[in-house]
C-alpha cells in the first residue's frame, strides 16, 4: 500500500493507494461508532460495494446509510443534490455524519459538495473508482455541480479527510473511461515532470493493458504531482490554474459537441494539441515536443481529430463565456517545454482563431 500526504491550508490529510483496498482497509479510526453515508454510482460493480460494505461494519459503525446515484453530466446539478439532501433529511443523518463518496469523478464532485454544504458542512472521504477520478477529481477539494449549461460553476473547495484508491476497482471500467484518465496522467508529466512523461512514453502500453505495477505508479505520480500544487496554492489563486492545461480548449470542445460528442478525455487530449500549438506560438515550445505529446496520444489510441468541424469563432465564443475568461482576455496554460507549464492570458482573437485551425482537421 503507497502512502501520500497532502498538505492544505484548510486541511491536511493522506490518500492511500493499493489493490483491494475496500476490501481491506482498516476504517475503525473513521468509521468506528459514527453514522455512515454511503454515495454510490450505480455503475460499481456490486462486489466492491459488497466488500465496502462487509469492511465498513466490521468498524461497527452506527448505522450505513446508502443512497445510489445515476451519474451523469445531466444529473450533476443542483435539483439531483437537493433529491439526495431531502433523502439525508428524511433519514435524520446528523451533522457528525460521514458521507463516503464511491464512484467516479462525478460521485466524488457530488458527494464532496453535499458534504460541503449539507447541515453546512459534514466530513466526507472518497474511494474514486474510475481513473480519472483517482488521479484527478479525488485530489484536492474542488467539489460542484453543473449549472445552465456550464460545468461546475457552483461549487465550494472542501477537503476529504481520506481518499483511498483500490486499484482493482479499475478492472471493471470500460477501455473509454480507463483513456479519459490516461489524458490526464499525461497532462500531470507535461505540466511539471519530463520524466514522469518520458516514462509514460515508454510504459504506455502497459499503462493501457492496466497492468498494475504501471498503472499503481502512473496514480502515485499524478497524485504527487496534483497535491504539490494544490498544497501551494489551494483555492486556484495562481499556480492550480497549471492543471488546467488543455482543458480550456477542451471544455469548449466538449460543450460544442454537446456533452455528447467526445468524452471529456478525448475534449481534453484536443485541448491539450490545440494548448501545444498555442505553446509554440507565445512560448516557444518546440515542434519536436509537440510531435511527443501527438505521438504518445496516438500511442495509446486517444483520437487526436474532431468528429465534426466546430467553427473558430463559435469555439473562442464557448471559451470566453468559461469561469477562467478574466475580462474578456481567455486564460491559457502553455508550456515552454515538456515540464514547465505558465498561465497565459491572450487577447490576440486571430492568433487563438490560427491555432485552432491548425490543430483540428476533422474526420
Ligand atoms: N474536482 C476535481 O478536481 C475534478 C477534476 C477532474 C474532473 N472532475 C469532474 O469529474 C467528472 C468526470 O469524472 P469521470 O470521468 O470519473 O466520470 P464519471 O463519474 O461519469 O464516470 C465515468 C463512467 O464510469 C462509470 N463507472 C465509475 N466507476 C466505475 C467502475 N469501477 N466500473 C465501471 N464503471 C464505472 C460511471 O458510472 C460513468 O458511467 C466530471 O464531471 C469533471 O467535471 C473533477
């Protein structure tokens, strides 16, 4: 079992990695006595629910509570929270309550928010079940839901207690959601560690065949790359914005396609081309460099083209209206070289217009 430990303002706390661990991991320190909220996405395999469950009453808690969710970008908003509020209410869970979050990225946005704002505030810990949310969403206390058509704009930075990620929950996610989260490993050794991506380079393939010495270290790496910079800077004052890379473009991608079209992880790997070819232009990242970034998505089977072409100027329209936009000027992350990540604002409309014409053929 890895161990890392995550330092806040707010909180500090650790996040412990390893196979089986709902299975296996002692939870009488938290769980002992208490009144427990299960979160459930309804997609985890019943087994691992089942084996959380047995584990969690050998603590003897009080009382397990459990509420199953659908989760889905269309779910995650604030009349789906308010259903499972008034199901908390109706069960007379109590402010000393912990609600445990198991699923994916949008349980644990989900689950983090209720506890955030539940009776103002209850603890909560995480067991992220697909990829994606074991190296990203679990990490670092941004908690929300989707509101009037823009992700996450309503939201609090609330920190778990606890974030465990049992590896074998991987084996059930479909090969789509294991890439989402792959996106975002690569993201974590473009922003600030070349090696970390040179090793991804060389062990992509094992990392897509979850093989679980690769996957167990590319989770340890990300996680340790995500908590430093939340640990410097918390509530996205300057520096968190770096993780953003590639998701600027990307969100407005996603939303162009109507949260249909691409998975988040696919939005996001165009983002991230589209981010490159932005790098080459304002800060001098190399060609060779973004053929790497290129190479390694098509290694591992990440679509690097649009289904369908998407105008420049509608694409800049969906950035500007993002939360990042700061007064009309679009923030964006981009990289000097693999490693070394910046915040950029750009004003330039027929610079961003040339870079994404460049970066999206479409087929
Ligand atoms: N808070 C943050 O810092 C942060 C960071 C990145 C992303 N996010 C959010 O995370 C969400 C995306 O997360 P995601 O990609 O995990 O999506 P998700 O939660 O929708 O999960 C993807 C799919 O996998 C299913 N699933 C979950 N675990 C499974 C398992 N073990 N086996 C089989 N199926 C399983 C889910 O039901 C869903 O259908 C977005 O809403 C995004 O905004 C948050």
């Amino acid at each position: 079992m890895k161990k890392i430990a995550v330092k806040t303002t707010s909180k500090n706390y650790e996040i412990f990695i390893g196979e089986g661990l709902s299975r296996k991991f002692d939870f009488d320190p938290i769980a002992h006595k208490r009144e427990i909220f299960l979160i459930i996405d309804k997609n985890v395999p019943e087994k691992t629910i089942e084996d959380l469950k047995k584990n969690l009453k050998s603590s003897f808690p009080k009382r397990i509570v459990e509420k199953k969710i659908f989760a889905s970008e269309k779910n995650k908003n604030l009349t789906y929270v308010s259903k499972i509020y008034d199901f908390m209410l109706n069960k007379k869970l109590g402010r000393d309550c912990l609600v445990i979050g198991l699923g994916g990225g949008i349980t644990c946005d989900v689950a983090g928010f209720i506890s955030a704002t539940y009776l103002r505030g209850v603890e909560f810990l995480l067991l992220p079940t697909t990829l994606l949310a074991q190296v990203d969403a679990s990490i670092g206390g941004k908690t929300g839901v989707n509101h009037k058509g823009f992700k996450n704009m309503i939201g609090a930075f609330y920190q778990p207690s606890l974030v465990i990620v049992d590896s074998s929950t991987l084996k059930s996610l479909p090969k789509k959601e294991v890439l989402c989260g792959l996106v975002e490993v690569i993201k974590h050794g473009i922003i600030l560690d070349n090696k970390f991506f040179s090793w991804i380079e060389k062990n992509a393939i094992n990392l897509k065949k979850l093989k679980i010495s690769s996957i167990e270290y590319a989770i340890k790496k990300s996680i340790e790359i995500k908590a430093k910079v939340v640990s410097e800077d918390e509530k996205e004052k300057g520096l968190r914005a770096i993780l953003n890379f590639g998701h600027t473009f990307g969100h407005a991608i996603e939303t162009a396609g109507e949260n249909k079209l691409y998975t988040h992880g696919e939005a996001v790997a165009l983002g991230m081309l589209a981010a490159s070819n932005l790098s080459e232009n304002i800060s001098d990242l190399s060609n060779l460099e973004i053929a790497r970034i290129k190479n390694l998505l098509v290694k591992l089977g990440i679509r690097t083209s649009l289904k369908k072409k998407i105008d420049a100027n509608s694409l800049i329209k969906l950035m500007e209206s993002d939360k990042k936009k700061d007064k009309g000027i679009i923030n964006f992350i981009t990289i000097e070289k693999i490693g070394r990540a910046k915040i950029q604002k750009v004003k330039d409309k027929k610079l961003i217009s040339k870079v994404i014409n460049k970066t999206f053929s479409y087929s």
